[in-house]
C-alpha cells in the first residue's frame, strides 16, 4: 500500500486516489482538511466501494493514520486507577495536558529506538480531529471528532521526572515513542464510543487494561476544555491518558527492554505492534 490512502474493507484495502480517480489524495494526511467531503463521498458510492478492487494488507503495509499532524495533545492522570498507581491525587479543575511533539509519531509495526532503560509503555485511545473547532461545546464535541485509533504513549521516565517541575512533553518525544494505529475508525462504528475495551501485553504477558468509560474526563469534554483554548485542526491528536498498569508503578519497576515486543489493543480498532531495540552505543 505504500502508505496511500485506502478504505478497509472486509475484502481488503480499496486505494482512494484511485477509485476516487484522483479526487481524493494518496497522502493520509490530507484528507483531514476535507474530513466531511470526503465522508460524503464515501456514503454516497458505498456501493461502489463494497465491490472496487480491494487488495489483501496486513499490519506490516499499514503506516501511522494521521502520520504529520499539526498539533499533538495527551493527557496524565485520566483514569482513576492510574492516578492511584501514581500516588497522585484526581486532577478536579480540569485535565493534566501536555504535548507530544509531532516528530514523535509512527505507524504499527514500526521498531523503536530506547534511549535509556527508563522507557515505559501507556495504552491509549487517541481522538482524531476531523471539523475544527474552537470553542467547542461538549455536547457537540463527537461531531468534531474524525475516528478513533489506539496509541502508545511511550515515556522515558528520568527525563519525565528529573526537573523540578516534571516535563512530560520531552520524555514523551523521542523518535518513535507516539505509535499510532493501525487503523482509524470512525465514531459510528463503536456499539458506544464512550465506553471502549483498551490495553496491551508485554511479551505476550497483560500488563494493561481499561475500558474508556472510566475516564476522569470523557473525550467530549477533553474537546471542550482544550477548543476553549487552543483553536483544534483537522488531524491533530488527542492521547486520552491510560488505565492502571504502567511498569514505572510497578514494584520491582518493568521497563522496555531491547528485542521486547509490547502489542496494544482496543476492541473494534485492533491490534497494534510495537518492537523495541536498544540504541547503538
Ligand atoms: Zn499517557
């Protein structure tokens, strides 16, 4: 697939620059700026669509959903059993925010650098935005939102917590440490898109997992906290915070080590892998 752009379907990928004969981009990122052209394209010709050509694809052709978003937002401390693992009290004014920066971002598959061993693993929904928004109300914050994917909030701990204030952003930007995917899915394919089974395995041992409707703060109001802010474009990101089961919490402490392979995943979206190795030295 090299990449392009492709709707997946039962039968395997349909490539949109072509099927759309060149209306649509083979670039993932630029359909965001026409999310709701695009998603009326696709409802009108889904008949079409269910019998293109559709070629077969597994995780290894597949790359980041949204591979250079404009802005890369996260979130600490949204679930309530994670801020018990962190010895931390419930953020109650509003969400913990910090940036991943955009450098950051991979697709499924990719192996990843350590630059330390005080890397960590963070199982996350992350948001897509499709309509920009600023200002947006919670009650038609989903209306905003593109689809859903899975991420990896990989942290490097010492960097996270040397300082005398922690920097997040950072720790949570070396390349690689923002996989994302494998796949986007749109809102309307989850039974509730509030409530969604998420985790992931460490050498095929759980360590993680959640379901997202016990989040601090829902993702409509993720979306109206950081829109009364900072105006959101089309693809930027939002990682939603993880559930309990981090390795920095644990006693003793499971950090990423090299040839380590950590697969996330969330009902409806699937399976993402992520390999680890150690930086040459
Ligand atoms: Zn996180």
């Amino acid at each position: 697939m090299n990449r392009r752009l492709a709707l997946l379907c039962p039968r395997g990928a349909v490539d949109v620059e072509s099927f759309s004969r060149g209306r649509f981009d083979a670039d993932p990122q630029a359909v965001y700026d026409r999310w709701s052209e695009f998603t009326a394209w696709v409802a009108e010709h889904a008949q079409d669509i269910e019998h293109a050509e559709a070629r077969p694809y597994d995780e290894s052709d597949l790359g980041a959903p949204v591979p250079a978003p404009r802005q890369v937002f996260a979130i600490g401390l949204n679930y309530r059993d994670h801020a018990a693992e962190a010895g931390l009290p419930l953020p109650e004014n509003g969400p913990v925010v910090f940036a991943k920066f955009p450098s950051s971002i991979t697709g499924p598959g990719a192996v990843v650098e350590l630059p330390s061993d005080a890397v960590d693993y963070e199982a996350e929904l992350v948001v897509v935005i499709g309509t920009p928004g600023h200002r947006v109300a919670a009650d038609d914050a989903w209306s905003h939102v593109a689809g859903l994917t899975l991420g990896q909030d990989i942290s490097e701990r010492v960097v996270q917590f040397q300082g005398p204030t922690p920097q997040f952003s950072p720790g949570k930007s070396f390349p690689g440490f923002s996989p994302i995917g494998p796949v986007l899915v749109t809102p309307d394919e989850f039974d509730d898109a509030d409530d969604i089974e998420l985790g992931c395995t460490l050498n095929g041992r759980r360590m993680q997992q959640g379901r997202t409707r016990d989040m601090v703060f829902t993702v409509p109001r993720l979306i109206a906290f950081l829109s009364a802010i900072v105006p959101l474009s089309p693809g930027d990101l939002i990682f939603t915070g993880t559930p309990a089961g981090i390795g920095w919490a644990r006693d003793p402490k499971i950090v990423l080590r090299d040839g380590d392979r950590l697969v996330t995943h969330a009902e409806v979206i699937g399976e993402m892998t992520t390999t680890f190795i150690a930086a040459a030295r």
